[in-house]
C-alpha cells in the first residue's frame, strides 16, 4: 500500500537521527496502523468538545473559545465522569506547544479552572464541588436537583428563544434593581432576599456579600460615566446646564450640575454630571469652580450655550466668572437663564406671606380636624352618614405655597358639609365658616391653579421650556421638536441652531429634584453614606432612568403623601441658599 511505502523506505536508523528513543515504539507502529485503516469508516473520535462549543455559542455570549484551533478535542480515551456534561477544556493561552496547559470551563457560568490529567488537584472533584456549590446539582448523581441550566423564555415580540442564567448578567440586573428603588447594600444578605430569589426566581443565583454589590455599583458608575464622556465630547450641538446648591439639616452642602442637549433624532435629553460636596464658602468663585471642572471632565467647555440658575446674588457672580472662562455664542448674551420656578414661587411667598383672616380660618379647619383624633373620627362618622369619601385634608407648609393650593384642593369639595360640621364646634361667629369665605377661597385656588400649571409646565424634562413663555407657542411646545426633526433637512442652519436653544431649560427642577433623590437616598438608616457612594448612587439613578426615558419629575409630588411641614423638614431638607 502506498501508505506502508511511504513509512517502509529507506533505514529507519537513517531516518530517526537524534529522536528521543521513547517515540521509536510508536513511530515502528504507525506503518501497521495505516494499513488497517478502513477510508470508509468513521474515526473513533470524541467530538464532545466540539459540541460543547456549538453549545456554547448558541447559550450567548462568553468566554467560551471563538476558534477551532483553540478547542481541545478530548483524547481517544473516554472521559467516563458525568461532570463532562458540564465542562470542556481550552489550551491556557500562551501554553507551551509540546506540553500544553489545559483549562476546564464551565457551560453554565463560564468560571474556569486549572485541568491536570493523572495529577493532584484541578481534576474532576474540583468540578464537581463547583457544580454541587454554585448550581446545587445533587452530589451523587451530578445532575440539576431543581432547574436546568438552559430554559426557553418567552417574549410577546419575539417570541420564544433559548435563554440561560448568568451570574454575571444577574449581578447587573441587581446594581439596576438597588439603585432604581433606592434599596441598602445590604439588601443582597438579607436571608428574605435570598429566600425568595434561590426558591422562587433562580435557583442558580449566586449570594455575594454588600461589599461586592458596592463594587458592582462602582464599576458600572464608571462604565457609564466613561460613555457618557465619550457622547458628550463627540455630539455637535450645545448643551444647556443646570446648577443648584443644597444644604442638609446637618449643614452638609452638595452641588449639583445636569445637562441638557437633543440629541440627532430631536429627542431632549437630560443627565445628572455632577453632585459634588461644597466643603468652601458659597461665594460667586467658589460656584464658578466647581462648574467649571466639570465641563472640563465632561469636555463640553466650548459646548455649553446656557445656564440656568436661581436669583441668588453669589449665582450672578459665578456667570461673569463663567462668561470670561468659556466660548460663548453672541458674546454670552444668552448665556445666564434665570429660574422661571424660582421667580414664580418668590411672586406667590410674597404675596401669601402676610396674614390673610380668611386663609388663616381654613388653614385653622384642616389642622382642627387632622391633628384632634376625636373630631377626626366625628367628621369620618359624618362623612359616612353623607354618603361621602373621607379624605385627610393635607397640612399647609409655610414655605411652600404649593401647599395651599393642595389644601384648598382638598376642601372645597367638602363646602356645604363642612361648614355645618365646623361651626356646630366653634361658638364665635367671626370664626365660623361663612358663604363669601368659600367665594374667596375659590377665587384664590382659581389663581394658584394658574402657577401651578406654570410650574408643572416649566418642569418638563422631555420638551423645550424655554420657549413656552411666548404665549402663541405655550399650546404648542410638546410638537416642537417633532417639526423641527422633519423640517431639519429642509432649514439646516436653523435646525441647528434650534437644536441649541430648544435645549435651554426655563428652570433648575432638573436640579431641585436631584436633591429630592439624594434625600430619599440618605435615610436615617443609610446616613454613614460617604459622598462618593452618594454622588455614584445619585447619578446611576438618573442614567438608569434615561434608558427609559423615566426622568420625569412633577414638583408637586412632594406633597402626595400629605406630610406636615416638620415631616417636610424632615425627609426633603431645605435649601437655605435661595
């Protein structure tokens, strides 16, 4: 056979030179092999390795091996352990040739170990505690006790797909679930938590302890603080900024910058860039500082069009420090926006500041009824008898006008049955309820609704407020965009320039409702949190929320759950510096 004289001819001693003599048996019985190889049979080849990485890759993504040549076909010998359903070797990169280092990769979470054939340690006892610990596979049988590893998930979009558990996948989706609801770190040990994730959800979840979800917050903080410095450098219009500081009960200060640009498909967009701690005097520089360095960390120095502060008098400083240092558009004509917000809340202090008889009587009733438990459940007897709902009438607070307008919200459906259930009680008739009270009273809340409205306008995050001041657009500001986004091709230069100035903000909300968020994130029990953890857990939550476009912030949200004014001071802390 043409296979015996290749391997028959010449002197084999000729031909073997230097060869090591262990390798002369098996080079003297290759002529016999070839002679009794059948062309049309199948080599007794293991395959399993070749199969592991079609699976592999039909799982998802890993780190499973991308090549043939670096797969390892396993060797003629059978690999009789059942743990080889779950594994398969790769060559340990940079390996020597002649004796390569082997490592076994597990299927499910692709975690890899060293693999010694014949030796101590890293052979298949190492697997299987792998398995039996981290998939809970029965010790005895190594096979899955609750769950297999790969399941069919079903989507109303597409359908069903395969779909399989990963450790990793699962521990950014829990980073996304403690920073959106504002959960503690320690949440991942509470044995509630774990209970209802290993029994009910997954059972191959994988516990970690609150050091390493604190790792896992960071290391996305990062992640998506490195994209959004990439966008932001890159992207071709200008940005608007927002600027606010706020002081806790405790005398901590935080200043807060958002940014504000539409993007290439006319869609505003808002993020959170900085949420610093102000540990210097809050003067004019000062402010100008610390906005500065973060347009140079986000590298928008020569992008920023405008800036949207309140009427402080130290703000007006730190915009003449800001108009020298950037590269304004019309000499920085349009540069400082002062807080719409701001202004209408200074207008309506102003005017409800001074003792009013009427309102004071109604403020009187509501704290008459919440605060006396045995009128409260009188007036609910009462409400019932009528056939009315019962509602808490919420508690005024004097440094929000807002409040009253909710508070008289509460009360005028309440007109005819309060009045006879109120002066039943009080015996001075300058202080019962009279007809013309109520006319005042809806007089009153008919001019509140107004800046109200207003307020909630102003606070949009998803449409342009700046131009909702001209009254002739006021009707028509949600459709801006959109007709700018199909007339950009048609009008160029002005799209452009539109892109610029639509993103202006006509107040600091985007900044006030940062710190509503840091309030709620700084709870009695989480207040040892230091200010990086507090600026990294801030901003992951605005980040997280632009993904779905769920930034949205309604200013009058703070008081749904009728809280008092010392439970105001309490939970949301003022801001001192207005």
């Amino acid at each position: 056979m043409a296979s015996q004289r290749r391997f028959s001819g010449g002197s084999s001693s000729s031909r073997r030179g230097n060869v090591d003599l262990k390798y002369v048996t098996e080079l003297d019985r290759l002529p016999a092999l070839c002679e009794n190889f059948d062309e049309t049979s199948e080599p007794d080849l293991d395959l399993s390795a070749e199969h592991d990485l079609k699976a592999n890759e039909d799982v998802g993504t890993g780190t499973g091996p991308s090549t043939q040549s670096s797969s390892i076909s396993n060797k003629s010998r059978t690999k009789r352990s059942k743990v080889w359903e779950f594994f398969y070797l790769q060559i340990k990169p940079n390996s020597n040739a002649e004796r390569p280092e082997y490592i076994a990769i597990c299927k499910i979470c692709k975690n890899q170990y060293s693999y010694k054939q014949g030796g101590t340690g890293g052979g298949t006892g190492t697997f299987r505690k792998h398995l039996v610990r981290f998939h809970k596979f029965d010790e005895k049988t190594c096979q899955p006790t609750i769950i297999e590893p790969t399941q069919t998930q079903l989507n109303a979009q597409s359908g069903s797909r395969p779909w399989a558990f990963r450790n990793d996948t699962a521990r950014r989706d829990l980073v996304r679930f403690v920073v959106r609801t504002e959960q503690p770190f320690t949440i991942c040990e509470k044995e509630g938590f774990l209970e209802y994730i290993v029994q009910y959800l997954q059972p191959q979840y994988t516990r970690i302890s609150r050091h390493t979800l604190k790792k896992d917050c960071m290391s996305m903080y990062d992640e998506y603080k490195k994209s959004l410095i990439e966008h932001l450098s890159n992207i071709s219009c200008r940005v608007s900024l927002t600027s606010d500081i706020w002081t806790t009960i405790i005398g901590a200060s935080y200043l807060v910058v958002t940014c504000h640009w539409i993007d290439g498909q006319w869609g505003m967009q808002k993020r959170i860039l900085s949420l610093d701690v102000l540990d210097e005097a809050h003067t004019g520089s000062t402010i100008f500082s610390y906005n500065r360095n973060v347009c140079k960390i986000y590298g928008i120095e020569n992008k920023i069009f405008s800036i949207i502060l309140d009427n402080a008098s130290n703000n007006n400083s730190a915009v003449n420090f800001l108009q020298q240092f950037l590269r304004l558009p019309l000499y920085g004509s349009l540069f400082h926006v002062r807080c719409a917000c701001h202004i209408i809340n200074l207008c309506v202090s102003t005017a409800f500041n001074s003792e009013h008889l009427i309102i004071d009587k109604f403020k009187h009733v509501a704290k008459w009824i919440r605060l006396n438990s045995n009128v409260r459940h009188e007036w609910k007897r009462v409400c019932v008898s009528a056939g009315i709902n019962c509602v808490k009438f919420p508690l005024p607070v004097e440094t929000r006008w807002n409040s009253l307008h909710r508070l008289f919200e509460s009360l005028l459906p309440y007109e005819d049955l309060l009045t006879a259930f109120y002066n039943s009680y009080t015996l001075n008739h300058d202080l019962q309820l009279r007809s013309y009270d109520w006319i005042f009273l809806k007089k009153i809340f008919k001019l509140l609704s107004i800046f109200k409205e207003s307020t909630e306008n102003f606070s949009g995050c998803y449409y342009p407020t700046s131009s909702i001041f001209l009254p002739y657009i006021f009707q028509m500001f949600q459709s801006l965009l959109e007709w700018w986004k199909s007339s950009s091709k048609q009008y160029l230069i002005l799209s452009a320039l539109a892109r610029d100035v639509l993103a202006a903000q006509a107040s600091t909300v985007a900044s006030e409702s940062t710190f509503s968020t840091t309030g709620r994130i700084v709870k009695d029990y989480r207040s040892s949190l230091s200010p990086a953890t507090l600026y990294m857990l801030t901003c992951l939550q605005d980040w997280f929320a632009a993904e779905s476009r769920n930034q949205q912030y309604n200013f009058m949200d703070e008081f749904k759950d009728n809280s008092s004014e010392e439970e105001y001071s309490r939970k949301i802390l003022c801001n001192y510096d207005e």
